[in-house]
C-alpha cells in the first residue's frame, strides 16, 4: 500500500520537475502539489487521516510531558546528541563512538533562571525517516509534541545533512521557524467558494489556484480571506490543518575539530550556535539561545505584606499568558476561590 502511494508521489514529483513554471502552467502546478500533499498525509495517517498500518505508526515515545517548556534534540547518528543532554541536565544517556547508541527517547530536565526545562534525547533519524525508516516517525511525532527543537548537528560534516533533516520534519508537517499563514478558511453548507484577497498576491495564489486545490480536497462551498501574501503550498497547509509550527535551532556540534575560517564560514547561518558538548565550549550561549527562543516569561509572587518571593518564579509562554493559567500553575483549585489579582512589571 505505501509502496504504491510513494510510486504516485513519485510520478508526480517528476512531472513537476519537467513542467515550466510560468503564468500558464500555475494552476497545473498548484493541482499537482494539492494532490502530493494529499498522498503524503496519506502516507503518515492512513488512508482517512486514520493511524497508517501498525498501531505506532503515527505516534510518538510515550514520555510524560513534565517542566514548564519541552525542547527534543534531533540529529543523525552520533552527532554528540547523548552528550549534549549529559551536559546540559546531568542525565545520562548512554554515549558511545558507534551509531544509534541510544534506541528510546531518554528525557532529563534542566534548570535555568528558574524554569525546568524539559529536554528529550531522542534515537537518531536517518533519510526516510518520514516514510518510517529506522523508527523515524517515532522520532519525528515526539518532536512535534516540543516547544523547541535542536537540530544537532557534526560541524566537521557536510551542511547537507542539515537539508536532509529539514526535509524529514517538512514532510511530517513540522514547519520550522514560520508562523501559522494569516488566512481564514470556513466550510459552509452551499453557496460555492467565495475568495477574497486583502493584500495582493505575487506568489501564485489566486481565485482559479485557490478552486483548483480546494476541489483536490472535495472542498466545493468555503469562505476563503488571505490576509498575507502566501504560496500555493502554505494555503494547501491551511486546508490540511495539522501542520505544527516549532522554532528551530540549529546547534552546530564538535567545533574543536573546525579551524577559525571555518567557524567564519558558519557563522553567517540564521538561528545557529557553536558548540562542543564534550569539552562543555559555549553550552551558556546555547542556553541563552533557548531561553529566548522558548519565549518564556518569568512572574514572581508576593505574599501580602512581604517581598517578593525571588527564588520560585512561576514560568508562563509569553504568546498569550493569561491569570488562569498562571493561578492553574499555583494549584489547580485555586481558579473557584480567585476574585481578583494585582499585576504589576514589564
């Protein structure tokens, strides 16, 4: 079964390769990609969007989610995974110089400037890791449930192992380092499709684009309003509605074996940090880098009539962080006796 969707997935990758991109061919193209998306998403849950072929197809490492933020480390064999959690949270994950070395998902947790930080050393995925080799949809599902993600890799080996694990975590619907496209789409009962456009649009979407591809999904009456310029593929992720967008941080492992041109060289890449995680080189740069990115707000409580308490700050995500759940950090029963709160700070 998943030999033959991947054969169609195939075909159709080749014959978008060999068709022009021009005004002309932008709705066959647009056709195209609705249809591999299609066939992809079959390919991880079965046909339906159900769980594909055995039980843990589609599912992750049973690890309970614990600390105030979960970040995964995702890399290929031995690149100083097992190492780096080691030094981070004094956990210790069996490290050796042979390939997948560890086999599970072996979580530790760290403290920083307050917050416990859960971090998950997870098996090292290979290329097809998506498609299920080497339990890489194991691996891949259990980063999706991450808040962050490190992808480690070897700084004395090739940068395209850097594009192969993108490619994996694409095409298991993680987008790394975007935000959700800024388009609502409603499904009605009639009235056909309606298509509005509030900025104009310069890559490829338009009204026949936009049919086209909602026809591909058997989506015949919607209401459809791009608020941002987006691709044929973002609005294709709109439409699929299980695309998790994580921030991703590329941590460049084994510097002590690069020379200081090459380090240049690196240092020109977006979202990156160097480091050497077995002789512990610039892991306090790394933990700053994670805290920023986590985006995690520290609020100190003050009982009545005494300085606040400086030493336990209760963690919150600065996106949208709200009294009820700060009061559901304290105790789960506090929220039924609370009546009001003074809030005061940047």
């Amino acid at each position: 079964m998943s030999e033959d969707i991947q054969k169609k997935i195939a075909e159709l990758e080749a014959e978008m390769a060999r068709t022009q991109k021009n005004k002309a061919t932008n709705y066959h193209l647009g056709t195209l990609k609705a249809k591999i998306a299609k066939l992809k998403s079959e390919l991880i849950n079965g046909p339906g969007g159900k769980s594909a072929g055995s039980k843990d197809a589609g599912r992750g490492f049973d690890v309970t989610k614990s600390g105030d933020t979960r970040i995964g480390l995702v890399g290929f064999p031995s690149v100083g995974k097992s190492t780096l959690l080691t030094a981070l949270t004094g956990t210790k994950s069996e490290a050796a110089a042979y390939e997948f070395t560890t086999l599970t998902c072996i979580p530790g947790t760290m403290k920083y400037r307050g917050a416990r930080i859960q971090v998950l050393d997870l098996p090292g995925i290979i290329e097809g890791a998506a498609d299920g080799k080497g339990r890489g949809r194991q691996v891949i599902s259990t980063a999706r449930t991450c808040n962050l993600i490190l992808i480690v890799l070897d700084a004395a080996k090739p940068v395209t192992h850097k594009k192969i694990i993108e490619a994996e975590l694409f095409s298991f619907g993680i987008r790394i380092n975007q935000e959700p496209p800024d388009v609502k789409l409603t499904k009605k009962e009639g009235g056909g499709i309606s298509y509005q456009e509030m900025v104009k649009q310069t890559k490829g979407m338009n009204a026949e684009v936009a049919r086209l591809v909602c026809k591909e999904y058997r989506i015949s009456c919607a209401e459809i309003i791009l608020r941002e310029d987006i691709t044929v593929d973002q609005f294709i992720d709109v439409i699929e509605g299980n695309r998790a967008y994580i921030p991703v941080l590329y941590v460049f492992n084994k510097i002590d074996a690069l020379t200081i041109e090459e380090l240049d060289i690196l240092d020109q890449m977006p979202n990156y940090v160097p480091i050497s995680s077995q002789h512990e080189w610039n892991l306090e740069e790394l933990m700053d880098t994670i805290w920023d990115r986590c985006n995690m707000l520290r609020i100190y409580t003050k009982p009545k009539g005494q300085i606040p308490d400086y030493d336990e700050p209760v963690i919150l995500h600065a996106e949208n962080p709200s009294i009820e759940e700060f009061c559901n950090r304290i105790h789960r029963g506090l929220m039924q006796e609370f009546s009001h709160a003074w809030v005061w700070g940047k």
